[in-house]
C-alpha cells in the first residue's frame, strides 16, 4: 500500500504511473512517466506519447511526443509542456484540476474540464469552459478556486513565469 508523502529528491529517477480521474474521481486514462525534478509541493515529471495520434484544433499529439509535466499538491492545476521527438517546442497544455495527489509511485488529478493551450508564440486560448460550466460536480466554492487556478495560469504566462519563461529562451 502507497502512502500519499512530501515530494523530495529520493523521488527523482522513480517510475511512476499518472493517473488522469474525472472530476467525481472515476479513472479516465493512465500512463507511465519518471520523476524528473522534486519540488516544493510537487513534482515534474517526463513520460512520452504512446497514445495514438491526437489532432486537435491548435496542435497534434503525436507518439514519440515528450512531455515535462508539473503536478503540485498545493495548487489547482498542472502543466505539460509537449515537445516533438526532435526537441521542437509545441507548447503547453494547462489542465485546471484539483490539487494532485503524489505517492510514492502514483501521481494522480482530478481534471476539471478547464484548460489552457499556450502555442510556442505565447499567443493562449481557454479550452473547454463550455464543459466547465456544464460540470454539475463542483460547488460554488470549487468553481471558484478552479477559475482562479486558471487566472494563476495566465498570470505566469505574462509574467514569464517558469516553465513558460522559455519563451523568452526561444525568442532570444
């Protein structure tokens, strides 16, 4: 049985599995990922795309896909930022959840149904507020907290904030 724990660097090189729950926290997909980087509440983590190819309206996941992806127990929301095969930055996308859950082997969200896509230029479109809206799962509180998780994403943006502070990187 795993234990929910503090992230710290005994975690990174672990495997772990990340498990995306619906908002009533029933499981939706999982996938395997290694812990990167402990941080203070959370951790990064990089797994790949072995999923089948996914075209979306503003990118395309594609298998062999690298994703650094965020997880905090402390905030509502994670990132992933997705890069191609050969390292060409795609973007960022911003899942509003309910804090994560770390154990020592699991990294589990609950999704909200409220994201964000950055595109490489920075240029940021809020996906999916028409399902938010509709989520008879959250109280008035949790609607809060979730829309201010999503205001949080769009403060880090503009003020460069890590991990979108490579857009400065990349436009240097």
């Amino acid at each position: 049985m795993t234990r929910e724990k503090t992230p710290d660097a005994g975690m990174v090189g672990r495997a772990v599995t990340i498990r995306k729950l619906s908002a009533r926290g029933e499981p939706v997909f999982a996938y395997g990922a290694v812990v990167a980087e402990a941080l203070a509440g959370g951790v990064r983590v990089d797994a790949e795309w072995t999923r089948a190819r996914m075209e979306l309206e503003y990118t395309t996941f594609e298998p062999g896909d690298r994703f650094s992806e965020w997880f905090y127990t402390d905030r509502w929301y994670n990132i992933m930022e997705v890069r191609e095969r050969n390292g060409r930055l795609k973007g960022w996308y911003c899942n509003v959840t309910w804090p994560a859950e770390i154990t020592e082997d699991v990294v589990s969200y609950r999704d909200l149904s409220l994201d964000l896509w950055v595109a490489p230029d920075g240029s940021a479109q809020t996906l999916d507020m028409d399902e938010f809206e509709a989520n008879i799962v959250l109280n008035a509180e949790e609607r809060a907290q979730a829309l201010d998780a999503l205001g949080a994403l769009y403060a880090h943006l503009a003020g460069g904030e890590a991990p979108f502070d490579a857009l400065s990187r990349s436009q240097s």
